[in-house]
C-alpha cells in the first residue's frame, strides 16, 4: 500500500536529520533538483524549504533520523515462529520505552550457536524529541504529505550491501561501515548482509586532528568487534570493513591495526561514483548526506515509523488514494455498462422500427380485408340477416361433412353380384351423433366439432362350386381395393357347406375405414366415463 | 482551520476520482433512463402490432368466412329455401308408404325418438339442430330392392339423414317371395329449427 501511494508521487522532499541541522534533499520528476542544509526549521535559509512546500503540494516528504540520540540494541529472543519475532521485540519493547519514543526492531538473524536456538534482533529507538519533533512541527502545518520517519542507518544496509563488490559479497557476513554526514558527524554501523545490528556516533570532535581522529576511529572499529563478539559469545569473527572517508584522515589509518578481516576505504565521492551519481558528490566532499538522501529517493525504504499525527496524516491519505483507486474501477465498470446498455438501445430502437413497420403492414391489410368485407355485403342484393346465413351454412357445413352412406357401397355391389347373389350384408357406422371434440374446427365453419368415426362393413358372396374360389376372392379384394381406395379391404375363404343356399363356399369381403388417420393433429378427446372413446384411436371402445 | 491530516495530494486524487465517478454515474443513469423508454415503447409497439396482427387474422377469417357462407347460401337453392321448422314427421310415413310400395316391400316398420335439440358446442344465435333417431325394418324380394328403397328415401327425406347401421340378410332365394331378404336399417334423422320458431313450443 504504501509503495502504491508512493510510486504515484512524481516529486518527494527528503530530510536527513541530524544534531547539527537537515540536509535536505528536493526530488522532481525523477532528478534531483536542489539540496541544500538547513542549520534548524527556523533557520535563515528555512524559507527555500518553505517555498518549494508551498510550490509542490503534491511532494511527498519523507524524514531520515541520523541524529545522536537513537538507540541500536542486538537482542536475544527465544521465538519459535520467524513472523512473529520482531513483533514479539516490539511488545517487550512498548514495555520498556516510555510512550513518546519512535521504536522499530528487525531481525537480524536466526543465532544457531546457542542451544535455544534464539533470534538476534536489534531493536532502534529514539525519543521524540529535539530536533525530531522541531522538524515534525515545522512541517505539519504544510499541505505536504509525510510519508514516514525512517531511521537512517538502518535503511543505509540497503545502500552499502548493494556499493559491495561481487567478491566482497562473499563470507564474511559480518559488515562495518564508517561515514560521515554533515547533520551529526562519523557514524559506525555494523550490519549483518543488510541488516543493521548496532551503529551510534562517535565523537563529534574527533575531525579536528586527522592523526588523531584516525587513531580513535581504529580504536571505535576494534571496540565495535570486540562489543560484537561478546554479544554473540564468539572467539572469532570475521569482519568486513568499509572507510567511506577523505584524503584528510584515509592516510593515517592503519590497516594492520585494525581486527578486520578486510578492508577497504573510498571517498564518498567514489562511493557516488560507483553508485552511479557522477556529479553529485564533488571530490574533496567530507559527507555523505546527499548521497544518502538521493539513494533513499530511489530506493524502496524499509521501516517507516509515525509519531500520532503524522500516522493519522499518512491513514488519511491511504484511505482517500485507495478511495479514488476504487472510485476509477467503479467508473470503468459503470462506462462499461453503459456501453452495454447503449448497444442494447441501439438493438431496442432496431426492434421498435420493425414492430412499427409490421404494424403499419398489418393496419394496410386490416383496411383492405374490412374493405372488401364492405364491398361483399354491398354486393348482396337481397336484405339478409347475413349472421345468420353465415350460422345456417356453417350447420350445413357440419351436417354435410362426413356424411357417409352405405348406398354408394351397395351400388357398387349391385354390378359385379348381381340380383340376389350375396348372402349377407353388414356396414355399421359408429354413432355420428358423437359428443364434439373440443379440438377439431369443421373447415371453413366456426363450429368447433367433428365427426369422429370408423365404418366397418363386412359381406359374404357365395361362390358357385365349379369356381377357383381363390381366384374369385382376390377378384373381389381387387374390384373393391379400386371402388374404395380409402377402404381397408381384406377377404377370407368361408369354406362352411350351407345347404339352403345351395352353395358349397363362399368369400366373406371385410371393409374398415378410419378417417383419424388422415386427422393426426386433430386433437381427440377421451370420453372414457361415457364409454365413447380412446384417445388413440378415437373409435369405439 | 484545516485539520492537521488535511492533504493536498490525496485531496486531488479524491476529488478526481469522485468527477470521474460521477460523471460516468450520471452517464449510465442517462443511459439507463433511455434504455428503460425504449424498452417500454419497444413492448408497446410489439403489443400493438400483435393486436393488429391479431385483428387482422379474425378479419381474415370472418371475410373468408362470410365469402364462403354467401357462396354456398347463393348456390344452395335447398338451403336458401329451407323453412327451418325442424323435422317434418307428418310427411315421413306417406313418404316410406310410397316408396315401400314402389319397391314392392313387405312389413315395413319406422320407429322414431321423439325430436331433441343438440346440445353441442354450438353457438346457436340463430338456429338449433333438432333430430331424432330412428329404425326401419322390411322385408324384400331382392337385394336390389331394398337397396334402391334406401336410395329413395335418403334421396327425398327432407333434411339430413345419417345411416349408422345397414343389416341385410339372405332367408330364401324363392322366385315370388317378398321375404327373401331382410334389412334393418338404423338412422339419424337431422334438420334446422329456427330459434325464433322453436320459441313458443319451448
């Protein structure tokens, strides 16, 4: 969250606060565009500060302690959990401390020498008072946001791990790093890879005799080691060290007195080199400051720490920065939306252009029918009740259809039998008189009923004695298959003797006709409880 | 006086975000709002054209109907000419004495039910079907006889008869009998009542 907020600001303010005064340090655009030091917030040349707050309300500021009075303490602590190591140091430290102190504390690393195999931690702290809270004070009435309070030495790991060779980022872990800033004076720090393990600074005079300071600073570097190792209970321990001084003392330190392992010692003004600011450190530069501040512009900082008001400021701002973030996806997805529905207004204007050209269509249509509707009653001469007539033609209509006679069947029989030459004649007609069903429609009528029937007759000619009787069968089936193609004809032999007709055989001819066939889709009814119908079949049960 | 957290930066950020937002909410409520009134013309307009499609279906069907009623009422001189008094029993047994004459029938019998209106689905503004159902029984001296007896009576019964049963059975095959065949015949007998007619006996 933080490095989204951060990474928006195009412009940032960095402070390095020490006794002395702050350097300060004005990012814009992503070069560095002043930097100047300030002896105190109301000092004379405080009013460059002030405008450029004034100017650049958006720069955000960010405040790096590197004054005396800041506590760096290696610690032991029995946790078993890795996460929650540095919050358990920071619960035993809120304990101890007083409540206006700015504390932190980062783990340095897992101690397996002892047999609880606890963690080394460093807890920092420093009150909240001169010139920290001068500085908080002097720039909370700005508009300016105040990112947070770092600790300088501490995010300094970052900045010398990464100065470090290939070779020297080899064993040992073990790192001391001198330098000098302008706000306070020489600093030791000790870091195990990056991570700071103790630093404080030694005194502030020494700078004044070269031979002499020199000879404190080996003296402050053999102390250092010999502190650590016994913090750490080690006989031996290997130490890196690095000098970041001038020519003015760099001559008189004396490598084969110093416990170290390895040595080595730059000017700042190489360091910047090499840590790609070529003009931002000019050769016969004591301090570091700038180089320090300019690093921690472009770096990402690691422990950021607020006094009440300043992490009120920084909640404040986190929540309004998320609150427009939210507030753009909101508007994305609502745009989105509103392109879908302006699409889906285009199709419904689409949709509304057809339904009014149908309508038009059909209201074109609806005039000419009723048109010629008045044109065929104008054409009736006669005056007549033309509801009427239209109800008579349709009980006609009804009457007439289907109307099935076994007459036509009889006439047909009468020319190939002749006079008297069946025996029996059967031809049945399921009851027209069939309760309506309610699905079928008689054609052009508004009557909403059918005739609903099967027909089945049955004859039997006799055949005289001296006849193929399988010849004259097939005959029959053949003459009556073309006389009545809707019919289902089938013929059997009835070979039974019936002495009082004389004959010795006859051919009985079976008709069936169902008209359901040709009406698939006519809806029958089951009258079941009146014993009228199956549904299937629509004949008699 | 501004509070201390008061903050420039997240203040513009804040404040762009929300005119972003805003606007794109009154963009998509304008939107919406007109998506909402051409939904509301677009069922309108497809109501009214299924009302009218609608319309113009019955129009249809009634031009047609009445074009097919007067074509056939027009043709039809039996039909136009029909009293719709319903069934004409009286002239039913001089009728079957004539014909059963004719064709030389012997013992004729003719039952029928007393006369009914249908009960169908109907919608009976104007006419009922009253019918009735009826049996013949004779005897004959052919099967030809008998056949042609039914033609003559089917052909002049005034209204509309259904044969539903035709029995005809060989007895005897003597020259002069009249009994040689027997038929039984079972029928429907139908016709037109006017409703205004059948008012007072009802």
């Amino acid at each position: 969250m933080w490095r989204s907020l951060s990474s928006e600001a195009s412009s940032k303010i960095l402070l390095l606060i020490g006794d002395e005064g702050a350097s300060v340090l004005y990012f814009r655009n992503g070069t560095i565009d002043s930097r100047f030091f300030l002896s105190s917030p109301g000092a004379v040349n405080a009013d460059k500060l002030k405008n450029i707050l004034r100017e650049d309300k958006e720069a955000q500021v960010y405040l790096l302690l590197e004054h005396l009075d800041q506590a760096y303490e290696p610690r032991m602590v029995p946790i078993t959990n890795p996460l929650g190591v540095e919050r358990a140091s920071l619960a035993q430290l809120n304990k101890e401390l007083p409540e206006a102190y700015l504390r932190t504390a980062q783990k340095i690393k897992k101690f397996h020498a002892n047999i609880n195999r606890d963690w080394l931690i460093c807890n920092i702290y420093t009150p909240y008072e001169s010139p920290i809270a001068n500085w908080i004070e002097f720039l909370l009435p700005f508009p300016n946001l105040i990112m947070g309070i770092y600790f300088m030495p501490l995010e300094a790991g970052n900045i010398f791990v990464s100065s470090r060779t290939a070779d020297e980022t080899l064993e040992p872990s073990w790192h001391i790093v001198i330098f000098r800033t302008r706000a306070s004076g020489y600093r030791i720090s000790v870091y195990y890879n990056d991570k700071i393990a103790i630093s404080r600074i030694i005194n502030p005079k020494l700078h004044e005799i070269p031979e002499v300071s020199a000879g404190n600073l080996e003296m402050e570097v053999n102390n250092t080691i010999d502190y650590l190792k016994k913090t750490l209970a080690l006989d031996e321990l290997k130490v890196s060290l690095t000098l970041l001084l001038n020519d003015e003392i760099a001559p008189f330190i004396r490598l084969d007195k110093l416990e170290s392992s390895s040595c080595r010692i730059m000017t700042p003004a190489q360091l910047s080199k090499q840590l790609g600011y070529e003009h931002l450190i000019a050769e016969t530069e004591k301090f570091l400051d700038h180089l320090l501040l300019a690093e921690a512009a472009s770096k990402k900082l690691q422990r950021a720490v607020h006094t009440p008001q300043t992490h009120r400021q920084f909640k404040f701002a986190t929540y309004t920065f998320w609150a427009a973030r939210l507030s753009h996806l909101a508007s994305a997805l609502v745009i989105t939306m509103s392109l879908y529905l302006a699409f889906e207004s285009y199709g419904k204007i689409k949709e509304i252009n057809s339904y009014r050209h149908s309508l038009s269509d059909y209201e074109a249509q609806l005039r000419s029918v009723r048109s010629k509707a008045e044109i065929l009653r104008l054409s009736v001469q006669q005056p007549i009740n033309l509801s009427k007539v239209s109800e008579i033609v349709d009980l006609y209509i009804f009457l007439t259809k289907n109307n099935v006679s076994p007459i036509d069947q009889i006439r047909e029989l009468g020319k190939i039998s002749g006079e008297n030459a069946l025996s029996a004649y059967k031809w049945e007609f399921n009851d027209p008189m069939l309760l309506i069903t309610n699905g079928a429609l008689v054609e052009g009528s508004n009557i909403r009923a059918d005739r609903v029937y099967t027909l089945q007759s049955s004859l039997t000619i006799p055949v005289a004695a001296d006849v193929d009787i399988k010849l004259r069968g097939e005959a029959i089936r053949a003459f009556y298959a073309k006389a009545f193609p809707e019919l289902t004809i089938s013929v059997s032999n009835y070979m039974e003797n019936d002495s009082s007709l004389q004959n010795t055989s006859s051919v009985i001819v079976s008709m069936s006709y169902s008209p359901l066939s040709k009406l698939e889709n006519l809806e029958v009814y089951s009258f079941s409880n009146k014993g009228r119908f199956s549904q299937n079949h629509g004949g008699e049960e | 006086m501004r509070p201390v957290y008061f903050n420039q930066y997240a203040m513009r950020k804040m404040r762009l975000g929300l005119t972003i937002f805003g606007t794109s909410l009154l963009v998509f409520l304008s939107v919406f709002g007109f998506y909402k009134h051409l939904d509301n013309s677009s069922m309108q307009s497809y109501n009214s054209m299924v009302k009218s499609k609608f319309e113009v279906s019955n129009a249809l069907d009634g031009f047609e109907r009445l074009e097919t009623s007067l074509n056939i009422w027009q043709n039809n001189e039996e039909l136009r000419n029909s009293p719709l008094r319903g069934l004409n029993i009286r002239s039913l047994q001089p009728m079957v004495q004539y014909y059963s004459t004719k064709h030389l029938l012997g013992d004729v019998k003719v039952s029928l039910t007393a006369p009914e209106l249908r009960k169908d689905s109907f919608k009976n503004n104007f006419v009922y079907i009253q019918y009735s159902r009826g049996a013949i029984d004779f005897y004959s001296r052919t099967d030809v006889d008998a056949y042609r007896f039914m033609e003559d009576f089917s052909a002049n019964i005034s209204g509309y008869l259904q044969i539903v049963h035709f029995d005809i059975t060989k007895l005897s095959a003597e020259p002069h009998s009249k009994r040689n065949f027997k038929t039984r015949v079972r029928f429907i007998w139908q016709e037109l009542l006017d409703k205004d007619y059948a008012k007072p006996s009802n």
